[in-house]
C-alpha cells in the first residue's frame, strides 16, 4: 500500500528528465532509412511500440536481440547528455511527499545506469520499462494494484501526446512538459491538467493538483 501520506507520481523519461530525441533519432533512421525526424516524432502520439509493429509491420520491426543491442549502444550516448536543467530540483523536491516511478519506453537498465550518474536513483521506487510491458496502460494498472490506489489518485509528467492518451485511457490525470519530444501544439491534441515550460512550473502545477502547500 501507499503511505497515507504519499501518493504517486509517474514521471516519463525520455524528453522529461534528458533530452534523448536527437540520438535516438539518429540511430533509427539507420535501422529504417528514410525516416524523416517529423515522422518518428509522430510515432510517440500514440504508444510506440503498437505504433511501429502498426507503420512498419511485425517481421520488420528489431526482433529482442537486435533492441537489446540498439539500446546498449544507445546507452553509451544517453550517459554523455546532461540533465534537463531544474528537473533534478523538482524531482528531489517531490520525493519529500510523494512516491515516484519511471515508466518508459527506455530500457530499464540504461534508464537505471543514468539515474545513478546524475544521483537521482534514490528517489524513484521503481523503473517500470518495456521489460515489464511495452503498453504503459499496463504498466500504470500494474502500479496501481501494486500500491492498493485508483489511477485517479496519481499523476504522470509526460512530454508525448501518446503519453497523455495512454494516461486517459486507464484514468490516469498527466501534466505535459514542453520541453521533450513533442510540441505545444501536438500535446494540446490531448488531455492534461496543465501543459508546462518550465521544472519551476511543473512543481507549482503538481503542488496545486494535489491541493498541498507548497514548502516555504
């Protein structure tokens, strides 16, 4: 069960607390040439993985052990990119009053290996990737069971629009970030709370949502 006092906060990770598009764009674009970075963007507006078995067809799509090499060598870049400025602060901030997971689309283990780098591994309880499954509808019904909470009592920090739809489908209210994969424009293609431009933002419109004062 949640402590009484803590409720839980899903946080994304790519776009949200690193700035992952440009490489995984990059090293897409060598497994299906002719990929126009628009194109792969659009891929996130709804959940990925059902979205390029959808475009591309399942006997093209990389089989485990191609991904699990794709994401090893993705690792290696993601390590060298620097936090989103702020989000750390925002980050510890929250984990004073409420529980924190990672759900992604990202390998476990690299999202792991960068939350120790930049020392945030200690405040997210759990890593929930496509290890656990590749629909987040899942792994949001799997946290809340886990917990003993409704998926009305939670939050997730997104910046896709298929993040969002995700979200609403299982009940889950979500705040976007402009700062990640998608713009103002297509997260306003979806539902949110509140679509934010800055980490300072995002802990106000957090603290407002779940009606707790901000600390002094």
């Amino acid at each position: 069960m949640l402590d009484a006092q803590k409720l839980l906060i899903f946080f994304d990770f790519d776009g949200v607390i690193v700035q992952t598009f440009d490489v995984s764009y990059d090293m897409i674009s060598h497994e299906y040439e002719g990929m126009s970075r628009e194109e792969y963007r659009s891929y996130f507006e709804g959940n990925y993985y059902a979205e390029e078995e959808k475009r591309l067809g399942k006997h093209r799509v990389l089989n485990p052990i191609s991904r699990k090499t794709w994401f090893e060598k993705w690792c290696v870049r993601i390590l060298e990119k620097p936090i989103i400025s702020g989000i750390d602060t925002v980050i510890k901030e929250l984990a004073g009053s409420f529980d924190l997971e990672i759900v992604s689309g990202s390998a476990e283990f690299c999202i792991e290996a960068y939350l120790k780098q930049v020392g945030l591994r200690e405040y997210f309880s759990e890593i929930l990737g496509p290890e656990v499954a590749k629909s987040k509808v899942e792994k949001f019904t799997l946290a809340c069971q886990k917990y003993g909470c409704k998926p009305s009592e939670t939050l997730l920090v997104t910046d896709t629009l298929g993040d969002l739809r995700e979200a609403e489908e299982v009940g889950v209210p979500s705040i976007a970030v402009t700062w990640g994969y998608h713009s103002v424009e297509t997260l306003r293609k979806g539902t949110s709370l509140a679509i934010v431009e800055t980490p300072e933002e995002l802990l106000e419109k957090i603290y407002g949502h779940f009606r707790t004062k901000m600390p002094e």
